[in-house]
C-alpha cells in the first residue's frame, strides 16, 4: 500500500464518526435520485452522465461510486442503487462511454481505451462531488468525504477493481500503471473478470485490457461470483470470477451463490432481458450483505457485516457459501 493511502486508511481509523451509522436491518429510508446529472469531461467527447440516489434524511453520509457492465447505464441497477440509497448510503452511477445508450460505434477511435475512459469515469465523478451533491435538493454538505466504497458488475467489477490496486498487465506480462484512488478505502465487485490467462479468442482479440494483475489489490473489497457463472470471454469455468479473491492481498472476502450465472439473479434490473437466473431471494442476499459488509467496512464500529456472516453461516438452507482473509 502506498504511502498516501496508508496514511488515508489511518484518518479513516481515527474517524470517530457513529451517530449516523446505518445497521442494516434498520427500516429503509426515503430515497430521493436526480439524473442526468453532467459533468464536464473535456477530451472524452461526451460529457459524463451520471445518476445521483441518496436517502432523503441524514448526514454523514457514506459514498458508494457504481460502474455499470457492457453496455448498461446509469439506469440499470435499481436493485442494488436504491437498495444502498435506502439504506444510508450517496448511491453515484456514471454512464460509460460504451453503454448502447450513446451507440458508440466499434470503430470509433475511443473504442481501444474505453478501459481508460471508464476508469477516467470514476475518478471524474470523485472530482465531481460538490456538483453532484448540488445537483439533489438539500444533498449537499451531507456526504462523508472520508469513506468511499467503489462496486462494479462484470467489466464494471474489473474497472472498479483498479480503483482498488488492480493493474493491468501489458503485452510484456508486466503489470501496468497505479490507477488505484486513496479516496476508496472498500470495495464490493461482483461478477467480475478474472486472470487473463485462458481468454477466449474472441477476447484476446478485442479485450486486450482484460489481463488483470491482482497482487497489488490491497484495499479490503468482496467479491461475490456465481458457480454457475460461464463466461464467453474464459475457457476456464466459473472460478474464474473468483481470481480477484484467490490472488489479492489484503482483507477480501469472497461469496459464493449456487446456481447464479452472470446476473447473480437479476441484479443489473427488475425483469431485464440478460437476466437467465431471475432469485428475488439471491438478489436480496446481495443485497443484504453488500450493505453490512460496506458499512463494517467503512465505519469500523459497525457489527452489520459480523452479524450477517453469523446469519449466513446459521442458515438451514443458505444460498451460497462465505469465505474471508
């Protein structure tokens, strides 16, 4: 961990922020969102776009930054934003330049750094708070600044994940630039791309960018993957989405759900169309431990995630299984 980022996670520690933690089994919250909200992007040819959920009441309060999966937006992924929102969290969702919104044509000359781009969407939105803060009647002064969590579906897992100490390994092998942001200090990433060692053709061809290096991810993140999970992009089996948990370092843990495919039940929407595996129930466990681990996470007071292992661990006919490091 770098210098300035261990020096974030100390004034993180030292915080004594409690008053407005959120338990997870608390009642939702009344959630008010706001989109599009823009933000300037000089060099990126469309200004970011990006939808802002945050509950209604309250201060102190915990950022989430959301990178969607190809081709989604910041419209996709209702079950988990107003979720988050509901329940105490600054819920911020850019829509990336490949979203089918924006119809970016293959041959586009962004087309071969969009992996850049995404990640330029992420810190961008970081940069962009008080505008985005300002753009919710009565949001502003009411963020908590000082503990930001990053998640991401699929491609916006791997994003994400860079944001975290990811790197990208080059053609050489050699693992590429520090991209990760000290302003993150967790991270949840869910179905995401695993090692770049057995891609498809298809994906060697087109997806260069997907070599992630995970030795460097230090920052405490979960990971939830699928064991039904095959992707089109690997010749290996459902595992892969696991590498992030296998070869990182640091604090991870790492949840498993039977019979999830790529959707993990439906959570990039209510009744979309890439949802094969439709669980309200599996949806509703990511959910629920998403919120307790991110909230244990960023307020080291907080027991939600310690008694959401125990409920998992104690359930009769559980929905997945929960390793941790």
């Amino acid at each position: 961990m770098s210098d300035e980022k261990t020096a974030h996670a100390q004034k993180i520690a030292n915080v004594p922020k409690t008053a407005n933690v959120r338990k997870t089994g608390s009642a939702p919250l009344t959630v008010i969102s706001a989109k599009p909200v823009v933000l300037s992007a000089p060099g990126r040819g469309e200004d970011l776009q990006v939808r802002v959920s945050a509950p209604a009441t309250g201060g102190d309060l915990p950022v989430i930054v959301f990178s969607h999966g190809s081709g989604s937006s910041m419209h996709g992924y209702g079950p988990l934003a107003d979720y988050w929102a509901a329940h105490g969290f600054v819920v911020l969702q850019p829509t990336h330049l490949d979203s089918r919104t924006l119809g970016l044509p293959a041959e586009d000359p962004r087309t071969p750094r969009i992996w850049r781009f995404r990640i330029e969407d992420l810190k961008r939105v970081l940069d962009g708070l008080d505008v985005l803060a300002a753009s919710v009647p009565g949001l502003a002064g009411r963020l908590d600044r000082d503990r930001i969590a990053v998640a991401g579906h699929s491609w916006g897992a791997q994003t994400a994940s860079t944001l975290l100490g990811a790197r990208i390994l080059g053609s050489d092998g050699v693992p590429g630039e520090d991209l990760s942001d000290p302003r993150i200090t967790a991270g949840v990433l869910l179905a995401p791309p695993g090692l770049g060692d057995d891609l498809t053709p298809f994906a060697s061809e087109h997806l260069p960018f997907m070599k992630p290096h995970f030795d460097t991810m230090t920052t405490p993140a979960l990971i939830v993957a699928g064991d039904k999970d095959q992707s089109r992009l690997s010749n290996r089996g459902p595992d892969w989405s696991t590498d992030p948990y296998t070869y990182s370092q640091g604090s991870k843990s790492l949840l498993t759900l039977f019979g999830a495919e790529h959707s993990l039940g439906g959570i990039p929407g209510y009744e979309v169309a890439e949802t094969t595996d439709d669980s309200p129930a599996r949806v509703a466990l990511i959910q629920r431990l998403s919120t307790a681990f991110l909230h244990s996470a960023l307020h080291r007071e907080d027991t939600s995630w310690k008694a959401a292992v125990t409920a998992l661990e104690e359930d009769p006919d559980p929905l997945g299984t929960l390793r941790s490091k």
